[in-house]
C-alpha cells in the first residue's frame, strides 16, 4: 500500500468532513430520541447536544486534513 491510501482523507469543505460524520450523526440523533422520549431529559439542552457534539468532531477533522 501506499501512503496516500493508508492516511487520512483529504476534506476540502466543513460539509465533506460533516458528511464523513454520519455514523455520529445518526448516533447523536439515536441517543438524543432516547433522552427525551424515554428519560424525560429537556429537548433544547438535548437537541444542543446533538448537533454540536457530531459539529465539533467534522469541525476537528476538518482542521485536522488542511494542515
């Protein structure tokens, strides 16, 4: 193998590292059902939750390929 196939792939925009997300996005929404539905949690601190938690890790990936 060479090493452009081993490393980490290259994400131009906060949408290409968010769409490499999407099992953390599924997750966080999965999760964040559960809360409110079965533990009673309130929807705002949860639904914050669920997007910045997914949002901050694109965002470091993102940051991460364009160095």
């Amino acid at each position: 193998m060479r090493n452009s196939e081993v490393g980490p792939a290259i994400m131009t925009t906060p949408y290409e590292a968010m769409k490499q997300q999407r099992l953390t996005w599924g997750a966080a929404l999965i999760v964040g059902f559960i809360l409110i539905y079965y533990g009673g949690a309130p929807i705002i601190p949860v639904i914050a939750g669920c997007v910045l938690v997914p949002a901050i890790t694109a965002l470091r990936a993102w940051f991460r390929s364009k160095k």
